[in-house]
C-alpha cells in the first residue's frame, strides 16, 4: 500500500512546489508589472492631454468666433445673409460672397467628382499593382500636400494666363477642382476596397460582367463613404482663400454664368480684416462659414456612423 501512494505523494509534492514557483515567479514579476502599469498611465495621460488641447482649442475658435459674429448677423438678419455690400465700409449684407462660394464649390465638385471616382475604381479594380499604381497613388497624395497659394498661383499662371479664362466662377473652380481632386480619389479607393469579397463573388456567381459588378453591386454599397468624402472635399474647398483670390477676383457681382466673377465668403472676410474696413462683417462672415464648414463635417459624421450601423446590423 505505501509503495502505491508514493507515486501520488511525489505527484502531489510536485504539483505543489509548481504552484509555488508559479508564485514565486509572479511575485518577483509583480515589479516589472508596476513598470509597465506606471508606463501605460503615462502613455494614457499625454493621449488625454493630447485630445484635451485639440478639443479645448476647437472650443476656444468657435466660442470666439461665435461671440463675436452671432451678435452680427442677428442683429442684422435677414438683411445679413439677404442682403448686398453697400458703402465704403461694405456695410449691409453679403448675399453676393454666399452664392459664389456655394456656386464655385458646386462646380468645382461637378468637375472633380466624375474625373476622381473613375480614376479610384481603375486603380482599386482594374489595374495591377505595381510600379505605375503606386506612383498614381504617390502623385494624388503630393497633389493633396501642395499649398493652396501654390495652386491659387497655378491657377493664374494656367487657366487664366494660359487658357485665357477670365477672373470667373469657372477658372476658380477649377482651381478647387484640383484641391478636392486627390481627396475625393483616395476616399473612393478605400470605399471600394472595403466592399466584402464575397459581394463581388456573389454578382460573377450570376453571370455578371466585371463592369456590371462594379456599376450595380460595388458602387451602390461603397456610396455612403463615397458621399462622406465628398462632403470633406467639399468643407476643405469652401474654406479655401488664396485659390479662390487668384481666379475668382474680389469684384463683389452676383455670378449668373460661369465666367462672371465674384467675391467668395472667405476673400471678403481677408479683405474686410486685414483692410480693417469692417470687422464686425468680417466676424459675421466668418461666423457663417465657420457654420457652413461644421455642418458639412457634421453630416459627414452622420452619413459614416448611419453607414456602420448598417454594417452591423
């Protein structure tokens, strides 16, 4: 009998001093622990602080702002928004500046979109990736770091020194164009690029062309990105000035066709400020597109997290 419980007492004794080194191990292993405990939280406090200073100030842009234009515009309203410049102190409203900046952006988005979704579906469908995909890649994300006063520039010396376009609606929105152009291109790409496999495979199991996949099945599902990097696209090209001060002019006109020319929201609040012919114009100008720009990013955020919810349920 005791022979036969020695080998369960060893078992046994061995069982225990495993647990005990185990223990032995993790108190010696409970310093390394508090090391790494102490570099978490302070890896976590500088995001925190990170995300506070931004947030704080974004908070500080739009509550400045914010006090020192809505006081502008309602005291002023509808005359505000209605209204025309009038005088030396471009006193009044500034109807003329809204409906050229809402007129050169949406030409400019006719213009950019088309060119922007075909080049994205090339490359995230048809081409192969290699040499010549990267480089069109590497080309629209140069395109995107330029400068706005070095396209603004481009767009005098090109569309209207070269191609004698008039200071007009259509020489500034091409010069938006070329703005929104790589944004919108690369939004595409990763819109179509998220669209499950199976949906592809689903659409050639029923005969469908490669075309007919992409323009039926692909398209349709990737839209709500699509749409959302329109909108940014569009938020960036509103707010833009020097593009807009080289192409456009600073004429105050109401643009009818697009060679006339016009004053965008953005070059009369530079002018109205740096002039100091009227800053409380300038505060209600700015008011107003600062408006503009966060309820297109807004939407923007709508359309992203309505598109997820989709997703998941």
């Amino acid at each position: 009998m005791s022979q036969n419980l020695n080998p369960q007492n060893e078992d046994r004794k061995t069982g225990m001093q495993v647990l005990r080194e185990l223990q032995k191990e993790h108190k010696e292993s409970d310093s390394g622990l508090g090391k790494a405990h102490v570099s978490n939280r302070i890896a976590m406090g500088v995001l925190w602080g990170a995300t506070g200073i931004t947030i704080g100030l974004l908070a500080v842009i739009l509550i400045y702002v914010s006090y020192h234009g809505v006081g502008v515009v309602l005291q002023n309203f509808p005359e505000f928004i209605v209204g025309w410049p009038q005088g030396v102190n471009a006193e009044g409203g500034i109807a003329p500046t809204i409906v050229a900046t809402l007129y050169s952006t949406g030409l400019a988005m006719a213009i950019a979109t088309p060119i922007a979704v075909l080049a994205a579906v090339y490359l995230a469908e048809y081409a192969k990736q290699g040499r010549i995909v990267k480089t069109i890649r590497f080309a629209a994300d140069s395109l995107a770091s330029v400068p706005s006063i070095v396209m603004g520039l481009f767009g005098l010396a090109f569309f209207v020194e070269t191609m004698n376009i008039p200071l007009s609606m259509l020489a500034a929105s091409l010069g938006l164009s070329l703005l929104m152009l790589p944004i919108i291109m690369r939004a595409t790409e990763e819109a179509i690029r998220a669209v499950p496999r199976y949906i592809r495979w689903g659409s050639y199991g029923m005969g469908a062309t490669k075309w007919q996949t992409v323009s039926r099945v692909v398209l349709p599902t990737a839209t709500p990105r699509i749409i959302t990097g329109l909108i940014l696209a569009l938020a960036r090209a509103i707010g833009e000035t020097a593009v807009v001060f080289y192409t456009m002019g600073i004429a105050i006109n109401m643009p009818i066709i697009p060679t006339d020319s016009g004053r965008s929201m953005s070059v009369h609040l530079y002018l109205m400020a740096v002039e100091g012919i009227n800053l409380p114009s300038a505060y209600g100008t700015a008011f107003l597109l600062l408006l503009i720009i966060l309820i297109l990013n807004l939407s923007a955020r709508w359309i992203s997290k309505r598109y997820s919810r989709i997703d998941n349920s």
